[in-house]
C-alpha cells in the first residue's frame, strides 16, 4: 500500500501512456475493417482468404513482431508508433472476419426492401446496412478492446512506458506491490474500456434492446 | 399505364425466368399476376422499378422507357410492398412509414405528421407510430408496409405477395382493406400472388402465368372462370378438380349451394351487389 500511495503520480502517467497505445488501434482496427470486410465480402474467394490470413496473423507473436517493427517502418525500438501498428495488426486480424461476419448477418430480404424504397447505395449502406450490422461489430470492438488493452502490457518488456512496465520493473526490483497494481490496473482498464463500448452500443442502436412487447 | 413490351431475362449462368412477355396495365388499375413459384412473376414486377433489367424488350410508364430513368428516382416514385413487410428495423414505425419524404428532404416534421396520417388510413392507432417493427404483429406490419408505399403518394404499387405471410384470418381483413384503400385512391396496382382466390378477389384483370412467364390467360376472373384457356389455367383455377363446379340444392326451400363432390358449400342470396 505505501509503495502505490507513493507512486500515484507514476502510476497515473502509466495508465494513461497505456490507453494513449490501446485506443488508437482499436479505433484504426475498427474503421479500416469495414471497407476491408466489405469488400471482402463481395468477392467470395478474397473473403475465404482475407479470414484464413487474420488467422495466421494473429498467429505472429508479439515479441518479436514488436522488434521487426521498427526495422520496417525505421521508427526507434521504444517509439510507441511500433506498439499502435503492431497492435492495429492484431486488432484487424480479429475484426475483419467479426465485421464480415456481422455485415453478412443483415436479412437480404430487408436490404433489398431498402432498394426498393429507393436508397442510393451508398445510402444503403451508412444508414441501413451498418447499423444492421451494430449490434454484431460491437460484440467484435469488445474483444478487440480488451485484447488490445492486455497486448499493450507487451511493449513494456522493450521499455515502452505503459502499465505492462510497472510488472518488468516490479519483477527486477522485487516489488510485489508494483507488479500487483500493474496487473489490476490493466485488468481495470479492459473492463472500462468494454463498458463504455456496451454503454455507447447500447445508445446507438436503442432498437437492437427493445425486442420485448408485441402487439395482436 | 405500365407497358411491357416482349421483356425476357436471362441471367448471365443461363437460366431464362422469363421468355417473351408483353401486357399493358391502364392506369388506376388492379392487375394480378399469378403462378406458382419460376413462372417469373416476381421478376416481372422487379422490371417496373428496375431492381430487375430485362436482357430483352422494354418497360413502359406512361410511354417512356424505364430503361432511361434514374433508377433511384424511379423507385422513388413507385410504391413497393413486400412479403413479410421488409420494414427497416432499427427504425420506429413511423420512420419506416416516412422513409421515402425523408429521401427526398422533406422536413422531420412534416413526414412523422403524414406518416401518422397514414398509419391511421391503413387502419393502425398513430400511437403505434413510436413502436419499433418487431413490436408489431405480422398483420400490423403488412399495413405498415402499405402505409410506407403510399408516403409519397405514388401513381404505382407494386405488391409482391405482400400478404402471404399471415394467417388466414388477417389475410382477409388485410385484402378488404386493400380494395377499400383502392376505392378510395384509385393507383396502378401491380399485385403478384400465387394464391387464385386473391388473384380473383383483388384483380380486376388477372393473368395466369405458367413457367418462364408464358401467359397461359389473361382476363376478368369471371372471363377466366367461365372459359379457362386450357387444362393448365383450369387446374390452376381449380374447376378441373370440381372445386368451383357448384350446383343448387333446394332444402327446406332455400337454395344450398353444393360442390362436385357434395359437400354444401353455401346458401344463395340475391344477387350480391357489384364491388365499386
């Protein structure tokens, strides 16, 4: 207890370093892969490729992808532009198959409705086949989210400040108190940050909650 | 007046829907297509707003080619009521009611006051209006999708087997109201069925279509029940099988009406007075 009533002010520059790592791939993850799902699902032999490629994706381990990194892009071995990319990486191998899963879960017969009535579409697309779609790409986001929040930690053995740093600085320095709080608060962040998704999905798509009822 | 002038299609793997159909619908009336499933009736109703080009033939409104419009604004203008309603259900009832005026710009206002307006000219509560879709029984949300064709007050409906998904009882009160809403509003009804008796009931014209939209007969339903084409339109219809072949019986002085195979279908009355 004396050692985190000591080191609130590191433990807060931490915490925010780790969420300044994880929210970005997350949001790219998310916004690049619907073009990439879409796309993918209107060419059948792009969409069994593109999921049997996320697959082996997120098959690479992150250590070492983490090193290779900054040798591709030529940033610094520390410089956290390698954690976002990589972690973007790890984020679309889950998304993509999530969102072209979710996009090819709206009723064709609804889509077609939609032509019907006269959407353009592109039209069609933003404000009928997305928000379709809702309710399955947010139960993607939240896996993604909470991946990503626990991936982040990895960047720490490299010395890239994040929560991940205070569990390697814990372990060398044999404080128990460090490497506990690291973990709780990573675990605490995850969980936010998967609250706050569920919390906004449920303010997007209020008719996704109201099934209930009915009339004659 | 919607034309069809020798249309076909034939879908680029080869398989042929329809042939080579040609029929005129006049204006402010009710023509039912009918067939069972592959005789191309949907795919016909398709070529009018164009979810649906023919590789052959053209498609006339009013004298011009459909071919030519936009086919965003041209489905625009063209009511569209399908089975089990393909209402939009992230959005309230009164949003799907206002969805084409919300298309074309017209304020948040003015459409939710129309499209209560409608919901009570189908026959629903307005209050109904704040509902979403699946809150709604399969009956109420056929006359929603009714109430959303009629938003932008089209010259043409197009019903593509609109009521074939409810149960019987609510398909009758469904098909009186159509033609009462038809009495009233007088559009372009191009309904597509596979059911006679509502081919009978809601036709003014009706055409019997047989496989790849060859048209077997096209008629009045009494035209079609008092000289069917052929042994196809006849079994269709159902005199071959005596169904519809009923004579009288006198019991106990009223007139009964009795079907082929003697079962008592009915009582005479005088004649019933002609639908307006």
């Amino acid at each position: 207890m004396t050692w985190i009533l000591a080191n609130l002010g590191l433990l807060g520059e931490r915490l925010l370093a780790h969420l300044g790592q994880a929210l970005p791939p997350i949001v790219l993850a998310f916004v690049l892969a619907i073009p990439i799902a879409k796309l993918a699902n209107s060419r059948g032999w792009l969409r069994g490729g593109l999921t049997a490629g996320a697959g082996l994706l997120y098959a690479v381990p992150s250590l070492p992808l983490f090193i290779v990194l900054p040798i591709v892009l030529g940033t610094g071995i520390r410089s956290s532009v390698n954690i976002i990319v990589a972690l973007t990486i790890y984020g679309l191998a889950l998304m993509v198959p999530s969102a072209s899963e979710a996009l090819r879960s709206v009723s064709g017969s609804t889509l077609q409705s939609a032509t019907a009535q006269g959407y353009a579409p592109f039209a069609r697309f933003w404000s009928v086949e997305l928000p379709l779609a809702g309710p399955a790409l947010v139960a993607g986001l939240r896996v993604v989210a909470v991946s990503t929040v626990s991936l982040v930690t990895v960047g720490g053995v490299l010395g890239v400040p994040s929560l991940g740093m205070l569990f390697v600085d814990g372990f060398q320095r044999n404080i128990t108190a460090e490497i506990l709080s690291g973990i709780v608060l990573t675990a605490a962040l995850a969980v936010a940050l998967d609250l706050l998704i569920v919390l906004g999905g449920r303010l997007l798509l209020p008719w996704a909650h109201s099934r209930t009822g009915g009339g004659r | 007046m919607i034309r069809f002038d020798h249309v076909g299609k034939t879908y680029p793997d080869g398989t042929t829907a329809v042939e080579d159909f040609s029929l005129t619908v006049d204006s402010h009336a009710s023509v039912v297509l009918v067939g069972t499933s592959g005789s191309g009736k949907t795919t016909l109703m398709r070529m009018v707003n164009r979810m649906v080009d023919p590789t052959s033939g053209r498609v006339l409104i009013d004298d011009e080619d459909v071919a030519a419009m936009d086919p965003v604004k041209l489905r625009r203008r063209i009511g569209y009521v399908m089975q089990a309603s393909g209402l939009l259900p992230h959005r309230t009832v009164a949003e799907n009611v206002a969805t084409v005026p919300h298309l074309e710009g017209v304020s948040r206002r003015r459409s939710r006051s129309r499209a209560l307006a409608l919901l009570e000219m189908v026959g629903l509560d307005h209050k109904l209006g704040d509902r979403y879709p699946s809150q709604l029984s399969g009956g109420q949300q056929q006359r929603v999708g009714v109430a959303r064709a009629l938003a932008a007050d089209p010259n043409i409906l197009l019903m593509d087997e609109p009521f074939g998904a409810v149960d019987p009882i609510v398909r009758a009160e469904l098909q009186k109201e159509l033609l009462r809403l038809q009495s009233e509003l007088g559009k372009t009804i191009l309904f597509v069925t596979h059911d006679i008796d509502e081919a009978f009931l809601l036709g003014e014209k009706v055409v019997i279509l047989k496989p790849g939209g060859v048209v077997a007969q096209e008629g009045t339903p009494s035209q079609i029940l008092a000289d069917p084409a052929d042994d196809f339109v006849e079994t269709f219809v159902g005199s071959g099988r005596g169904k519809r072949a009923l004579h009288l019986e006198e019991v106990d002085g009223r007139q009964v009406v009795v079907d082929e195979s003697g079962r008592p279908t009915g009582v005479l009355h005088a004649a019933p007075e002609s639908r307006s």
